[in-house]
C-alpha cells in the first residue's frame, strides 16, 4: 500500500526550500536571493523550453576561492517559437 510512500509536490518543495536555506548558510547568501534567482532562470528558460517545475534542483555551492550555481532542471519539450 502507497498511502504514505507518494511524494508529493509540496513535499518536494519544502525539501527544495530547505536545501536552500542550507545552501544560503554556507554561501552567505540570503534565501531570498536565491529565491529570486530560482524564479528568473525558470521564467528566461520556460521561454524557450517545457520544463517540469516541481522537480527543478537549483544549488549554490561554495569553496573559499568562489562559489558554483548548479541547476537539474528537467525539460519536457523545446518550444519551436517564443510564445
């Protein structure tokens, strides 16, 4: 029985938003910025691609020398013209 197993979207983004309060910790970097950051890549990408937004993965990983923005944003089509 799955009555407890399914994962859910808003399961799926309180995870996200926590990992981003991590991240934010580590890169001295406020949530709110990286919030911010999140909606703009997924508003110039949906642009131009389908993307499935309750699965994007945005990390801010940082050494001391610099800091790495990574980003798993699954597409589901290419768009053919901007809408």
């Amino acid at each position: 029985m799955k009555l407890f197993r399914d994962e859910s979207p808003s399961k799926n983004q309180a995870v996200e938003r926590l990992r981003l309060i991590l991240v934010h910790d580590r890169a001295k970097v406020s949530t709110g910025l990286l919030e911010q950051l999140r909606g703009e890549i997924i508003n110039a990408i949906s642009k131009y691609v389908e993307i499935e937004e309750e699965a994007i993965e945005i990390e801010l990983n940082a050494t001391e020398s610099k800091a790495e923005l990574v980003a798993n944003i699954p597409v589901v089509k290419v768009r053919r013209a901007i809408e």
